[in-house]
C-alpha cells in the first residue's frame, strides 16, 4: 500500500483526493442549489396562468403613462460637481476606515501607499471644485 502512494498515479490519485476533500463543501452547495432551484423554476412555470400577449404590454410607459414628446432631452449639468465630490469622498472614506481599524497592525511603509492615494483623492477633489466655480459651462 506504501508503494501505490510514491508512484505518480497514487501521487496523483492523492492530491486529487484531497483537492476534492477541499471542494467538497462548494460542489455540496452547487448541488443543493441546482436541486432547490430546479424544481422551483419548473413548478411556477406550470401553475402559473396562461394568458394571450397584450400589444399594450409592449409600448413603452413611464410610470403606467405613455410617453410623449422626444426621447433624448437636454442633460442638465448643474450638479455635476456635487456628484463627483459626492463619488471622491465616498470612495476616499471607504478606503481610509479600512486603513485606520487596521492601522495598528500595519507596518510604518504602509503610510506612502495612502499618502499617494490621498494625493491623487484630493487632486480629483480639487478639480470637482474647479468645476464647481465654472458657471459658463451650466
């Protein structure tokens, strides 16, 4: 039996073993979905009533209405400013309570990666409020 383990095919048979000892739980989980959603999706087609298509159920509605006038209209560019400084300081917030609840724990060469990152937050920062000063583009 010793022998079977140092050839390659009981090396092989081995680690394919123990690969599938690993997925086992993920392979479990893939099967219980397969047969949970299975016969759901099967079910609800059978019981579910059967009616004749409609032409008004594929017009366009905006809210039970139909639409009127033109489909493209002019994009107001108001807000744009908030919005980017809005989407800079929610990303830069993210990024820095995740740097400082571990902060004790990382080395002191870990401050450079986030001084470069909070570089580069504020430089957008600072051009969201380049833009916000410039009215003749509104």
């Amino acid at each position: 039996m010793h022998r079977f383990l140092y050839s390659p095919i009981g090396l092989l048979a081995a680690l394919v073993g123990e690969a599938a000892t690993s997925f086992s739980p993920v392979l479990l989980l893939f099967g219980f979905a397969v047969v949970a959603t299975g016969p759901t999706l099967i079910i609800s087609r059978m019981i579910a009533p059967r009616r004749t298509s409609n032409p008004v159920k594929f017009l366009p509605m905006d809210a039970g209405q139909v639409p009127k006038g033109e489909g493209r209209t002019h994009f107001m560019m108001q807000y744009y400013a908030f919005v980017l400084m809005f989407v800079v300081f929610d990303v830069m917030s993210i990024f820095l309570y995740a740097w400082g609840s571990s902060i004790s724990s990382l080395p002191k060469s870990a401050t450079l990666p986030i001084i470069g990152f909070l570089a580069v937050m504020f430089a957008a920062f600072a051009y969201a409020l380049y833009q916000a000063g410039r009215k003749d583009i509104w």
